[in-house]
C-alpha cells in the first residue's frame, strides 16, 4: 500500500520533468527558428516574449542592454502591468535592480524585504526600482556571452503567492544564453546591413542605396502620378575648413550638417552622401510650392548651427533643385544633372559673392 503512491509520485515526476523538457527544448527552437529568419531585432523580441511565456510567467518581462561605448543601460523591449516608464541611463549612475545584476553579473530573485534590505545596505537606491508593491517579486538574470554581458532580462509580479522559484532561475539562466547569442547576431546582421547602406561618418544614405531610393520613389510617383523633389546640397567653402582646421574638423563639420538636414525633413524624406561634402535629398510627394518652408526650415537650423562653431568659420550651402512632374517626367540621371547643375551655378555666385 505504502510503495504504490510512492512509485506513482515519482512517475508523475519524471513525466512531468519529461515534459517540461520538450517544452523547453521546443522554446529554444522556436527562437533559433527565428533567430535564421529575415526579421529584425525588433520584430524579434515579442518572439522571445512569447516563446519565454510557455515556460514561465513572463506576463511581466522586460530586456535590458547595454552600450559600453555610451555608458548606457537601455530597454529595447518591456511589457508591465504597472510600469511602462523604462528611460535609457547612464549605467555608470543607475542604481536599479538590473544593473546591479548587470554588475554583478549575477542572477537575482528578490521580494519587498529583500529588495528593501539591498536598498539599505547600498546596493540600490528604492526610488530607482519602478513599481515595488508588497507583493512584488522580480526574476532578473544576465544576458553573457562567454565573459561578456550585453545586458539582463527580467520577469515580475506584483501578486501573491509569489511566482518564481529557485528552479525558474536555472530555467532562466539556461535560456538567457541562447537569447544573448540571438540578440547579438542579430545586432550584427543589422550593423552589417547599415555599413552596406549607410555612410559611416554621417549615417545618411550611401550613394549606392540612395540612388536605389530614389529609383524606387521613381517608381511610385509613375504609379501614383504624384510629384517628388530632388535638392542637391553643397557645403561651401569646405576644402578650406579641411585645410586649415584638419580632417577631424572636416569630419565634424560634416556630421553636424547632417544633423541639421535631417532635423528639418519629414519621416519620409532621405538624405544620401553622394560623395565628399555633397548631398542628395529626395522629398517624396512633394512639389516647388514646398521649396519655401523646406528652404526657410533649412535657413532657421544653419542659423542655429553656426551659433554653436567655436572656430573662425560658418558653414553655408549651395542648393540645387530638380522636381518631378507627373505629366512631363523625366528619367532620374536627368532629374539629377539639373538639380547638380543649378547648385554649380549657386556655388559660382556664392563664390563670387564672397571675393
């Protein structure tokens, strides 16, 4: 009587441990399946939210990584019930559960108490935690590759009895690695899709991506019979801020120019390098009765970018502009001569104006 129960407990056990592997193992496919799939990052993490949820309670659940170069700590993904304030910080200064256990590189299962006594010992600051309840209880592990760690992920609750055991962080850490390993491939593949499409100085356009752009708005605007803008920009004066100042200078002032330019166009506009300090913006649905706010936009931020140069010299522009009319189009090497050709002759008055 006494060794059936006992024999049926442990059977219920092993099939229950039997289980709980093959779900687990069905969750660690799942994410590689889509780990080698085209999805972005992005699109990549409401996967691992899912996939994580069969296995544990993930209701509440959040990604931390971190940018060493910036000394950031930031959360491309969160979803909580109570908290939805998750603001990138200096991880030198945060002061919260998860970058303690991104210091520590340590996993950490905590309640109130717990969370309280770390507060009071110097660990952490209370007011840094987010949203502590008397029922709170918060799973954070470490996301490591080989020595290195790229950031943390965490599950909470805010009910009682608490959710997570001892267990469910060896189920978490064992599933943390292979996030990690998924997240920083797909960080590489992104990175090396960018390098392929974007100048790595300015982070505009490449020329070679540009012109795909612009082939493809090309496109549409036939399909659509709308109209689009071409504006071929020119910094003046630019070999003269190389050559006396230096290269970095040169690189600076290039950069900052993009920052100026971008900040005055829409989401859907682009902004392509096409070489050494010219630029090519393509300004879809948009016609010459635009020009005027584009210019006066472009006007108020070269302004404002001229007050923050500390060096003897001010950045200005030649801007040549071509537009796309539905009922006379033209092919985009012409679209691109004329827009090249007017801002020449704008950079030949301006020099002109200048001596």
């Amino acid at each position: 009587i006494d060794k059936k129960p006992q024999g049926t407990v442990v059977l219920y056990k092993d099939i229950t441990e039997r289980k709980q592997s093959e779900q687990l193992n069905t969750v660690l496919h799942n994410i590689a399946k889509a780990v080698n799939s085209d999805i972005t990052l992005e699109q990549l993490y409401p996967i691992i939210h899912q996939e994580l949820n069969n296995i544990i309670d993930a209701t509440n659940f959040f990604i931390a990584l971190v940018d060493v170069e910036k000394d950031e700590m930031y959360f491309p993904y969160h979803r909580d019930e109570k908290d939805n304030d998750f603001p990138t910080r200096r991880l030198s200064r945060a002061n919260n559960l998860t970058a303690y256990i991104i210091r520590s590189v340590q996993s950490l299962l905590v309640n109130l108490k717990q969370i309280e006594k770390m507060a009071d010992e110097g660990d952490i600051k209370l007011e840094s935690v987010g949203a502590v309840t008397a029922d709170i209880h918060w799973l954070g592990v470490p996301l490591k590759i080989k020595n290195k760690t790229i950031g943390a992920m965490v599950v909470q609750g805010y009910i009682s009895p608490h959710l997570f055991s001892k267990k469910d962080i060896q189920l978490m850490e064992f599933v943390s690695s292979q996030i990690a390993t998924a997240i920083q491939r797909k960080q590489m593949e992104e990175e090396m899709e960018k390098l392929a499409h974007f100048d790595s100085l300015t982070g505009a356009c490449n020329r070679g991506y540009g012109l795909s752009l612009l082939e493809r708005e090309l496109k549409f605007a036939r399909r659509r019979k709308t109209p689009f803008l071409l504006i071929y920009i020119d910094i003046d004066d630019f070999k003269n801020i190389n050559d006396t100042f230096g290269h970095g200078e040169g690189d600076q002032a290039l950069k900052k120019v993009v920052r100026l330019l971008k900040s005055a166009l829409r989401e859907i506009d682009i902004i392509c390098r096409m070489g050494g300090d010219e630029f090519l913006l393509i300004f879809p649905d948009s016609s010459q009765k635009n020009l005027p706010i584009i210019k006066e936009r472009f006007n108020k931020n070269l302004i404002k970018l001229n007050q923050t140069i500390d060096k003897p010299y001010k950045i200005g522009f030649s801007i040549g502009i071509s537009c796309y009319d539905p009922d006379n189009p033209q092919p985009m090497d012409e679209l691109i001569r004329i827009a090249d050709n007017k801002m020449y002759e704008e950079k030949k008055k301006n020099f002109k104006r200048k001596k």
